[in-house]
C-alpha cells in the first residue's frame, strides 16, 4: 500500500513536471501577449512562459488535490464518525516549505539575469526625450532638434528614453515592446529599448494622470533607417495626416483639420461630437464657430481660435483654470496643420 | 488534554504571565504606533534634508535656546518619575507638586518653541518657505501637539490627584501619564538630534 | 467549564445596536452591518464603473465622474468594507474564543467603531464638494491639485486608520492578557493568531500612512511643499510612504480571512487542523515580511536600480508561508469526513480563488514581468482574486459560519449554496478575463480602451452584473434567518473552540462562569480518548 502510494506520487510529480515543461516551452502562449516588437519582448516572454510553466503545475497541483479530496474523502450519508487524529507530519512540512523556497529562488535567479540583459547598457544610442504632459505624449530628439507628437524609431537601433513629466506623473508604456516608466515631474528616467519589427504600435499612459488619462495615448512607428532619416529630415512632421512631406515628396496635399484633431488628442480634453472628442477638461466645442465669433468683442471668430490654439492663456474661457493646456502645440504642429484645425473648427 | 505539552512549550503558556497590567499594554502598544507616526515625518524630514539641503535656513536655527529647551524638557520627565515614586509612598502632595511642575516644565518648553517659530518666521522661514521649512516645521509642530497634549494630561492628572485620587496601591494612572511623558521626551531628544545637531 | 442554557432569554432591545455600547458582541455586530452596508455601495460604484466599460468608448461616465468612481470604489471597499469587517469579526469573536467576558478596553473599542460611521459619511459626502480623483493611492501630485473632496477623503482615511490602529490596541492586549485559564499561546484558535499578527502590523504600519496623509493635506491646506516639485518636493517620497502601509496592508486584510479559512476546515473536515504550529508561525512570517517587500509596487518608478533586487526577493519568498498555508489546508482535508456546508463551499472557493491571486503575484513579484503587466487590467485582476476571491470569500465563509452563534438560529443551506456557486462563478467571470486583458496592453484605471479590449470587458461586466445578483440570496438568507429560521442550537457545527462553548447567542457576560480550557481546539479524530472529549463533545452533543 505505501509503496503503491509512493510510485502513485513520484508518477504524478513526473507528469506534473512534464506538463510544466511543455507550457514553458512548446505551448504557444502568444495569443496572450502583443506582438514582439523589441528586443526585450522576447526575453520578457521567455520568462513569462516559465513561469507560466511554474504556475499550471502549482496550479493543477492544489487544484487537483482539492477536487481529489472533495470526492473522495466526502462523508457518505450516515457516517457520524470522525477522520483520524494526524496533527501533521514534519517531513511532508518541511518538503512543502523547501520546494517552493527552491522555486521562488529560481524564478529570482532567473529575473535578475533577464533583467541585466534587458537593461544592459548599449553604445551610441538614439537618444530621445520623452515629454508626459496631461494628456499629450512629445518626443524631442535632441541630435536633430526635432520636436513632435508622435514617436518615430529606426528599426533594429537602441533607443534611450529620458522620460520626464511636466504636471503630474504618466507612465510611458508600450506594450509591443514590454517595458514601460513612469514619468515623473522632478526627476528624469531612462529605459533603453532597441525595436526590431517594423510597424505602428500604441504608446499608452498607465498611471492615473487625471480625466483624460484614458485618451492619452500616443503611437510609436518604427520605420527603416532611410523614412527615420527622411521624417527627421523633414522636420518631424507626419507624412501622412500632416501632408507636408509624403514619401514622394508631394507637400500639395492640404492637411485635413479633423484628422489632426484627433491625431494631437484635443478630444481628451475637449468635447466635440464630430472629432470624437468627449473630454471635460477644457471648454466644449460643438457648435465653437459661433461662440468663437462672439467670445472676445473686436476679435472674429479664426483670430480668436488662433490665438486660442497657439497662446491659450490669452483668452481663458470662464470655469476653467489658466495654463491647463499644454503651450506645445506651435512647436507641434506645422502652421498648416494649425491653419487646418482652425478652418475645421470653423465649420464646427 | 492538549496535544504536544513540550517542554519548549511550557513558557509560551506562561504566555498570561507577561506581568503586565492592560492600560500599561495598551499604552505600549499606542506608544509603538506613535513611534511610526514620527518615523513617517522624521523619513520625510531626513528625505528632504538629505536630497534638497538649505544650509542658510538651517544655519538660522537657535541651537542654545533649544539646547536649554532640551534640558527644560528632559527636566520634566525627572520630576514625573519624582511624582510617581512619591504617588508610591502615599505622599499625594509630593506627586501633586511634581505634576504641577511637570506641566510647568512642559509649558515652558511649549513658550520656548513658540519663540523659536516667531523668530524663524521673521527671518523668513515659514512653512511653505522651502521645503526645509515645510519638513521643520510640520515635524517640530508635531511633536509640540504632543507636548500640548501632554500638559493637558499632566493637569488632568493633577485635578484627579487634588480631588484625592491615587494612592500606594492605585497609581496606574500617573504611570500611564509617565509612559507618554517618557515617550514625547525621548522623541524630543532623537528631534533635536537630527534637526539642531547634524 | 459548564455550560448551561441560556439567560439571555429577555428580549433583545434593538435601540442598543444604534447607541454607545460596549459589548463586544454588539459592537461586533454594529461592525458587520455598518461594514456589509459599505460593501453594498462600493459594489454599487463597481457596477456603474464596469456598465462605463461595457463597451468601448465613454457612455455613462465622463473621465472626471469615472476617476471619482474608481477612487472611492477602492476606498471604500478596502476602508470602509474588508479592513473593518475583518475587525468586526475579530470584535465579535476575540473575546469568546479566548474565553474573555469583553475585550481588554471596552469603551476604546465602541470608539473604534463610531469612527467608521462618520468616516464613511465624510468620503461619501465628498461627492458634493468634487470627490477624490486620484485613486486610494493618491499619487502625488495629481492628489495636491485635486478638488477639496481628496481633503475630505483625507480625513477619513485618517479617522479609520486611527479607528484600525485603536482595534488593535485592543486586540493585542486582549489576547495577551485576557485568555480563559490554561490557554497558552498553543491553544490559540488560528484565527487569534491571524488577528494578532494583523493587528501587528495595523500598530507599525498604519501610523505611517496618517503620517504620510497628513503631508498631503498640509500641502493642501497649509501651503506647505512637501510635493511641490518646482521647490524640491518629491513625488516618490509618497509612494515609499503609501506602499510601507498599503502592501502590509494587503496582508491585514488576508491574514484574519486565512484565520476563518484554518478555523473552518477542521470542523467541517472532522480533523485536527494539518500542521497548527507552522500555520500559526507563518502568519505572523508574513506580518513581519509583509513589512519589506512594498517597494515592488514602484518597479516602474525609475527607484534605485539596484534596490528593486531585494525587493523582489523578499516579495517572492512571501510565497513559502503562503504555500504553508494552502497545502496545509489540503492536507487537513485529507482522510476527512468532509461536510459540505456553505461555510466550507466558500472555504474550498477561497482556496481556487486566492491561489489564482496568489499564483498572479509571483509574476508581478518578477521585475521583468511587472515592467509590463504593472499598472494594467493584469493588476486589477491580481488584486481582485486576492481581495475579493480571497478575502471576501473568507467573510462569507466566517459570516456563515458564526451565523448560528451570532444569532442562535439556522440559516438556508440551499440558498446559501446558490450564493456561493453564483459568486464563485461571478468571480472568474469579472477577473479571469481582465488578465487577458492586461497582458494584452489594456491600462488600468482608463473610462475608455481601444476596441480590441471589448470582449474581455464585456466579460468582466458580466461577471459584475452576476456577482450583484448574487448577494442578494445571502441578504434574503441572513435577513429572513435571523428573523424565523429555525433554532440552532449552541454548537451546530460540533466545533471545539471556546466561542462553542456557551449559548447561542452568548449571554451577556459571554459565559455563565469562568472557562477553563478543558481541550484544544482542534482535537477532532478518532484517536480522542473518551475521558477528554468528556465535558466539551457532551455539551456539543444533545
């Protein structure tokens, strides 16, 4: 009988095992994760396939031992007796604190390794500030001087972030790269990151910013060396909503006002049905061409939406606070494209 | 009877023996809390004084007159552990005299910190001067709440004992009193330690 | 120790459950339902923050409403439900299992619970002034800028910790000084034990908050710049101090649920409990390394490099007692004659659940995996199995339990049944799909989320729906119980520790005379000699 009960549980140990093993390494466990778009994506992932290893055989391990013991050790109608006295068994004890001491100090062991090489340090990387602001992402490349609202990254070349907050913390996340850090007024952080996949990915805030936190999202392109040349080289403006500079080099195209309501996020903070726009932060703008007309006396309505955009302490609508919104927008967008959104709200 | 009566186990049983009466327990235990409550405000006062110095508003800091204050204070803990040895022998006048002069002691050094603050707030160290002034001002303000407190307490104490509490037998109370009184000098001295002397 | 029938026969008088009274048992009991009412509406916040989320896009809600929502359904269900219903039980039980007539301070202990009451009125009359916004953890600075009513959040998040630190006093001081004769630190029943360690760590790290509370509002209201940047004030200087409370907090709100847990399982096992003194031991383990693993909330917070490294470890090794915990459980399980009532579902649910929570934690603890997962619905998740798959399992789990003591009647099994499968169902079906969801990219705390999230969400706003269905059978069960369910008896369950021992519900001195431990409280089994189980099995038996 004992000897049964042995063979019984080296057997299940075996098949414990072996279960774990192939979840941390044969079952494809990609469906829970973005796409791997850097280089730490795919360490990240290695290590959480392992401990998803560790974690089904934990959890099968108590489960079944649970679902074993209510059916088999259920009381059978009648039965008023009681189970036997056992008080405990120390080697039973001792192997139940060990085992799981000897796991968590492997998957320690094995933290600690993926995280020296996700941080290692790299040479001559492309330096990026990361500017966190309610509730707009900017990026400043301070080799080129160029300053903008989306996050373009030659494939395949480390990136170093500086990330810093000008109101109140943000956290800088993209997920197809597995990495994020909070940006944090005061203070300047770096995460160093090198994407391998060409592609457009969300950047989103993950830390509670205020009301518009959930519309503070940005996008990352990662692009080949030779478009991340010519996009700095055009001045950092987007080739596509902002039609200054496409790839064929046609500027003709006129920038469309809508679009770049929504590509710079004025709806997290603005109210404007059309634009998607469903922010309380700063003023309402449907139906802005009239008020706009009739705001400040002796200024007609494209002045007044203007100087609104550009300067928007100049004419602070009542209710709302002074210097809430960001006074990047000049150095954001082309005069164009501020000449676009104007017209847009115009017809709004 | 009860399982496994080891040996081992024979003084953890012993358990109700811990000598302790419930108030002195209690009071230990609300004097171990208060401990982290000015763990938390000396962190901040130690965080900020470390990462955002300000050597000229520390250099406007009256080490004499608090030094005395200090010793003022540390008095004040002597004359309760006077007053309690008395309440012991059944000399209700002696504790009465020494909880009076505690509460005066206490009071003192309540006038002396409130001297301190109006000269540095004439200099021009204010609470929201710096951050120096913040952390200074929140963590000495504090602890002088507590030594207010504590004056207050003393009188109580002293009301009960004209009204002729206390005796050889029933002094818990001043004990209780002296726990705290105790507690507030000993912060006292880890204050004047951190903010006046490094 | 005799036990004899009840003189608490005259009428109950009802008023004394609205006044100033200091009998535990009715301070217990205030705690339960003020606590229960608490849990209703931080539920009711939970429903309307997941109908917001149902679909992508902001409906219901406009950001500001929904960071007001999110923010006081945090407080309140940590506040103002799970911290002081755990301390209501801990009230209402203490004092009998260790066969003390009342709790070492009577009249700090009503004060204790007349705290809550005020301090939920003031955090949910703070949506009249513009409500807290930035979370329970109210990072700085979004919290030093935010409207008056993250002042008034303050203030009650204050009152309840001193309401916390004030229990605990008690609680330690009872269990040291007040246990029946011959009941030594051994014969503690194992949910002493979790509420002594708890109430350890409530003495060391709550004060720590109020400090840290109290550098927020004198920002706020005295001009001070503990958090003004521009001055030098440093946001992760609140962060250190926030986590030093609120991750030993995670482990006041588990420990005494893990006490009801290895209070159930032997009696509805018929067996000893498996292993009491490393049960024992490994609570108070957690409570002293609950105290040194908060910096792995502040991974992603640019924090010393180098400092994350210890952290993780002491996080990773929380597990070991843990681990001690659940298998010791499953091995008193073992060889039993298991009975299937609902305090034990709930027990067998709180097991699945919190070890799903428990499992989610290691990755979290994981540096590499938290720079992803951190701050995401992965968390929420995480937090949820814990808290609400765990602890309040546990509650529910003790509720039914005490529910015959409390009232000296019966409760529906076949209902309470149905609540156990409709809020076991309810859990994996809120959180499971919010894992997913988190890997995946989704943030926490956001009113709005892309389109690819929509599934998993409609899930969880499912799963949320089911879960406020699902107290209302135990609210018909406990009301029409109390009511006219049948007479219980004093010892329904046949359990050994002292509470058992005397009439359902106690008279008002607990009991008749002065007990004496006569047996350990978990000496179920077999092996029992007659002469031992003499006095207590015969009391228990009729």
């Amino acid at each position: 009988m004992r000897e049964r009960t042995i063979f019984t549980l080296v057997v299940l140990s075996l098949v414990l095992v072996i279960i774990g093993y192939l979840v941390a390494t044969q079952v494809d466990l990609s469906g829970l994760m973005p796409e791997q778009a850097a280089t730490s994506s795919v360490l990240v992932d290695k290590l959480f396939n392992f401990l998803m290893g560790v974690a089904v055989v934990i959890f099968l391990l108590v489960e079944g031992a649970l679902i074993y013991a209510v059916i088999r050790f259920r009381r059978r109608a009648g039965d008023e007796t009681e189970g036997p006295a056992i008080h405990g068994n120390n080697t039973l004890e001792i192997v139940w604190t060990l085992v799981p001491a000897i796991i968590v100090i492997v998957i320690s062991i094995y933290s600690y390794r993926v995280l020296t090489q996700i941080e290692r340090p790299v040479d001559s990387p492309l330096v990026v500030r990361v500017i966190g602001q309610q509730f707009i992402w900017s990026f400043e490349y301070p080799e080129s001087g160029v300053t903008s609202s989306s996050l373009h990254l030659p494939v395949d070349r480390p990136v170093q972030f500086q990330i810093e907050a000008k109101d109140v913390i943000h956290s800088f996340w993209v997920p197809e790269f597995r990495l994020k850090r909070d940006a944090t007024p005061g203070q300047i952080d770096e995460l160093t990151i090198t994407p391998t996949q060409l592609g457009r990915y969300p950047i989103r805030c993950a830390e509670l910013c205020g009301a518009g936190h959930a519309a503070m999202v940005g996008e990352v392109v990662v692009e080949t060396h030779e478009q991340f040349d010519a996009w700095i080289a055009a001045g950092g403006r987007d080739a596509v909503e902002g039609g200054l500079a496409d790839d064929d080099g046609d500027t003709s195209v006129a920038p469309d006002g809508r679009s770049v309501f929504v590509e710079f996020g004025c709806g997290a903070c603005h109210l404007l049905s059309d634009g998607g726009g469903a922010g309380i932060v700063g003023p309402a703008l449907d139906g802005i061409s009239n008020i706009a007309a009739s705001r400040v006396d002796g200024l007609g309505a494209e002045e007044y939406l203007y100087a609104s955009i550009t300067d928007p302490n100049s004419y602070v609508v009542e209710g709302f606070a002074e210097g809430v919104m960001p006074l990047i927008y000049t150095e954001l967008m082309t005069p164009e494209q501020i000449d676009a959104l104007v017209e847009y709200m115009l017809t709004q | 009877m009860s399982v496994q009566n080891t040996a081992q186990d024979e003084h953890f049983r012993a358990g109700k023996a811990l000598g302790l009466d419930h108030l002195k327990l209690g009071m230990w235990l609300f004097v171990g809390s208060e401990v982290m409550f000015f763990g938390g405000l000396i962190a901040a006062f130690l965080h900020y004084k470390v990462n955002t110095p300000s050597p000229v508003e520390t250099a406007l800091l009256d080490v004499t007159l608090v030094g005395i204050n200090t010793f003022i204070l540390l008095t004040s803990s002597f004359t309760v552990v006077l007053g309690l040895a008395r309440a012991q022998n059944d000399d209700r006048a002696g504790l009465m005299r020494f909880l009076g002069l505690t509460a005066l002691l206490g009071t003192v050094f309540l006038a002396g910190q409130v001297y301190e603050f109006v000269a540095l707030y004439q200099e021009g160290v204010t609470l929201s001067s710096s951050v120096f002034g913040s952390s200074f001002f929140t963590l000495t303000g504090f602890h002088g709440l507590h030594v207010l407190i504590g004056v207050g307490w003393a009188l109580a104490t002293l009301a009960k004992a004209v009204r002729g509490g206390y005796s050889r037998d029933d002094h818990i109370g001043v004990e209780i009193f002296g726990l705290y009184w105790h507690f507030v000098d000993i912060v006292w001295i880890v204050l004047f330690t951190i903010i006046y002397l490094i | 120790m005799s036990v004899e029938t009840p003189t608490a026969s005259k009428p109950i008088e009802w008023r004394r459950y609205f006044r100033w009274n200091t009998d535990h048992k009715v301070i217990g009991i205030q705690y339960l339902v003020t606590t229960f009412f608490f849990f209703m509406v931080g539920g009711a916040l939970a429903m309307l923050i997941r109908t917001e989320l149902a679909q992508p896009g902001q409906d219901l809600l406009n950001g500001v409403e929904y960071n007001r929502f999110l923010t006081n359904h945090g407080s309140v269900m940590i506040f103002l439900w799970i911290i002081p219903v755990l301390a209501g039980l801990g009230n209402y039980l203490i004092p009998l299992m260790i066969g003390a007539r009342d709790m070492a301070f009577p009249n700090l202990n009503a004060l204790s619970f007349w705290l809550i009451p005020p301090a939920g009125v003031l955090m949910i009359a703070s949506f009249f002034v513009g409500a807290a916004e930035s979370g329970w953890t109210a990072y700085v600075p979004l919290s030093v800028t935010a409207p008056m009513g993250q002042t008034v959040w303050a203030v009650s998040v204050v009152l309840l910790g001193f309401s916390s630190i004030f229990g605990a006093i008690n609680f330690v001081t009872t269990v040291l000084t007040m246990r029946a004769e011959g009941m030594g630190f051994w014969d503690l029943p194992l949910f002493v034990w979790g509420m002594l360690a708890t109430a350890l760590m409530v003495l060391l790290a709550t004060p720590v908050l109020t400090a840290g509370l109290v550098l927020i509002a004198m920002d706020r209201l005295a001009g001070t710049l503990f958090f003004a940047v521009a001055a030098g004030g440093n946001p992760i200087f609140w962060q250190n101090v926030f986590w030093f409370y609120s991750h030993p907090a995670v482990y006041i709100m588990i420990l005494p649920a893990m006490g009801v847990i290895s209070e159930v399982f032997p009696v509805f096992s018929r067996k000893p409990i498996f292993g009491y003194k490393a049960i024992a031991i490994s609570s108070m383990a957690i409570s002293v390394l609950g105290l040194t693993v908060w910096a792995h909330h502040m991974f992603t917070s640019g924090m010393n490099p180098a400092l994350r490294i210890p952290f993780m470890i002491t996080s990773m090794i929380i597990a070991v007692p843990t681990g001690i915990k659940i298998f010791s459980w499953l091995a008193t399980m073992w060889e039993g004659k298991l009975r299937f009532n609902t305090p034990m579902l709930f027990a067998l649910g709180f097991i699945s659940l919190f070890l799903i929570g428990g499992i989610t934690g290691i990755f979290l603890a994981s540096i590499p995996v938290d720079l992803h997962v951190h701050d995401t619905y992965f968390v929420v998740a995480h937090l949820h199995f814990v808290l609400f798959g765990g602890s309040v399992s546990a509650v529910y789990a003790a509720l039914y339990y005490w529910f015959p003591k409390i009232t000296g009647r019966q409760y529906d099994e076949r209902l309470g049944a149905t609540h156990f499968w409709l809020n076991f169902l309810g859990t994996n079906l809120s959180y499971l799909p919010l894992f997913v969801a988190g890997l995946l990219g989704m943030p926490r705390r956001v009113a709005d989320y892309a389109p690819e999230f929509a599934i998993y969400n409609q899930l969880a706003t499912l799963g949320a729906f089911l879960l406020g269905i699902s107290t209302l059978p135990f609210l018909y069960n406990v009301i029409i119980s109390w009511i006219k369910g049948p007479k219980a008896g004093d010892n329904p369950w046949e359990a050994l520790t002292l509470e058992w021992q005397t009439s359902s519900p106690p008279p008002e001195h607990n009991f008749e005379t002065a007990p004496v431990l006569s047996r350990w409280p978990y000496d179920f089994g077999e092996k029992v000699s007659p002469a031992d189980a003499s006095e207590a099995s015969a009391s228990a038996g009729d």
